[in-house]
C-alpha cells in the first residue's frame, strides 16, 4: 500500500447555465477586466487515500466521483492521481 | 385513514407542516428519522423540504446514502406512492428515483414567495383530486429549482404526460420546459419545488396544496373500489 493525493475537478456541463460563472464574469469586467470572455465555476476536491498501485487508486477514485462527488447529469470530473 | 411516513433528514425544516398537511387531510402521519432502515409499514413515503446535510455538495446528494433510502426506494419499487417537496425532489433525483437534477436558480437568489402552477397531469396518487389544467398558487423557497435533463430525457417526460406542474406567466428559476414538478414512468414517485404544505388552509394564505394530500389519501378509497371492481368482474363472474 501506497499514500496518495487526489486532485478532482468537478465542473457543470459546457451545455448547461451557469449562474455563478456568468455573475463572476459580470463582476469581473465590473472591475475592468474587459478581456474575460467566459467563466465558469466549478469544484475542486483535494482527498488522501492508500492504494496498491496509481491505476487502482484512480479506479477507487473515479468510482466515488460516480457514485457521490459528480452528478453525471450536471457535471463532468477529471482526475489527477499523484503519489503523496 | 392511510399510513403517511414522513422521513426526517438532519436539516429538514418542512417536515411538521408536511406531518400536519398528511394528517389534516385525515392521514396517519408520523415520523421516521433518517437513521431508521424500517418504514413501518407506510401506504405513502413523503421526503419534505429543508436543507439536508446543508446541502453540502449537491443539494439531497448526501442525504441519498442515508440508510433509510433502501426502504424508500424499496416502496418505490413496489409501486408505492412517494411523494418529495422541494428537498425531497432534490433528493428523489439524486438517488435516482426520479431523472434529471436540480441546479442552482438562473438568477442566483434563493427565492420565497408564491408562483402559479399549471396541474397538467391528475393521474398522479398527488393530483387525482385536481382538474386537469387547474391554476395554482403555491409558495416556492428554494436555492437550487432550476430543474434540467438531457434532451432525450425531457422529450420523454412532455411525450409521456410525466410533468405534473408547470410554472405558468414568470419562470421563476430557469427551470427546463417550466417544470415545476414531474412523476416517474410508472406514476407512483412524484416530486415538485412549490410547496403544497404551506396552503392547506386559508389562514396561511390558501388552500391550493391541501388536495396533494386529500389525494394521496383518497388514493386508497380508489385502490379499494377498483379491487371491488375486479372481484365483480372476474373472479365472480359478472358483467
């Protein structure tokens, strides 16, 4: 068994509204940021768990993205696996 | 009188107003904590509203995992009636009983006031009682209403006559199609933003929420009539 950090990005959807990312956006060139032309607000998760190798750790990791930290019907996820 | 089994999650808020809608409309209302893994028998499962787990994560995503949720989706596989208001639908859709999901309001604002709403299914156990096309106000308070689902999912509800509640004049969170509330495949699992338990009598306002469960517990008088009806013609050999 190995430690290793999990970095997990959980973002909506490119299809779907995104109210925050379009009020920070807003807010963005309120304060004269002109050049942004698009925002969008996601999560991002930081966890430690031990596995036998990196593929098994990304596969514990990618099963608790589907079963509880992603809604596949909202939001995609990406992965980094890194040994802590 | 039916068996109303009203689930309490910690940061449910609308579950003693649910247990007295339940019980006004002549129900046998109770609690069951979320802990619990045994319903007690219910004729009808209702998740209330509130703000489970904080809504930490996903709103209702964490509140699916309680160990109660087999027996709710277990009733819910048999073809009992469940109903989720508000945090309950939230709830309902991430476990997966209902399609689709709940996101934040397009205008961000938590929003609490009454809406209208459009009754467009009354082949619901929630709707029996209401006329097809009837116009409502009921109150909505809620973070996370806008309802969404793929395509494909969203045609199937409108084709299959699967969106009970529609918002009608002012979409109030950018919800798809208007949705305001929807049922499953098979009818029996229902859930709406609106809250129907805070018009159940004239003194708060109203009483257009008060049939959601006058229905649900007339349900088992029809249940009981169409038994009746089957012996009749069946098994005694009438016409």
């Amino acid at each position: 068994m190995a430690a290793y950090r999990v970095e997990i990005r959980v973002m909506p959807r490119a299809a779907l509204l995104d109210p925050q990312g379009q009020a920070v956006n807003h807010a963005l060139h309120a304060l004269g940021f002109a050049e942004v032309g698009n925002v969008r607000v996601g999560k991002h998760l930081v966890l430690h768990l031990d596995a036998p190798t990196p593929d098994a750790a990304t596969t514990r990791a990618r099963a608790m993205c589907d079963r509880l930290l992603a809604n596949p019907v909202t939001e995609d996820y990406e992965l980094l696996v890194e040994a802590a | 009188m039916r068996r109303v089994a009203v689930v309490v999650f910690p940061g449910s808020n609308c579950d003693a107003d649910t247990l007295d809608a339940a019980r006004a409309a002549g129900a046998d209302s109770y609690y069951v904590w979320h802990r619990e893994t045994d319903l007690e028998q219910p004729d009808v499962v209702i998740l209330p509203g509130g703000f489970s787990y904080g809504d930490y994560l996903r709103s209702g995503a964490i509140a699916r995992f309680s160990p109660i949720m087999d027996a709710v989706t277990a009733h819910a596989r048999a073809d009992g009636p469940v109903l989720g208001i508000c945090n309950g639908f939230q709830i309902l859709c991430e476990a997966g009983l209902l399609p689709g999901a709940l996101m934040r309001n397009a205008r961000l604002r938590f929003l609490s006031r009454p809406v209208r709403v459009r009754v467009e299914a009354t082949d619901t156990p929630c709707t029996h009682l209401y006329r097809h096309g009837e116009e409502l106000v009921l109150p909505i308070a809620h973070g996370d209403g806008r309802y969404v689902a793929d395509e494909r999912t969203t045609a199937e509800l409108e084709a299959e006559g699967r969106i009970v509640w529609r918002y009608i004049g002012d979409n109030p969170n950018g919800s798809t199609r208007d949705i305001a509330g929807i049922c499953s495949a098979g009818r029996t699992v229902v859930g709406i933003m609106p809250h129907p338990e805070r018009r159940t009598a004239s003194i708060v306002g109203g009483t257009d929420g008060a049939r959601v469960f006058l229905s649900l517990e007339a349900a088992h008088a029809t249940q009981h009539a169409g038994d009746v009806r089957a012996v009749g013609g069946h098994h005694l050999g009438l016409r």
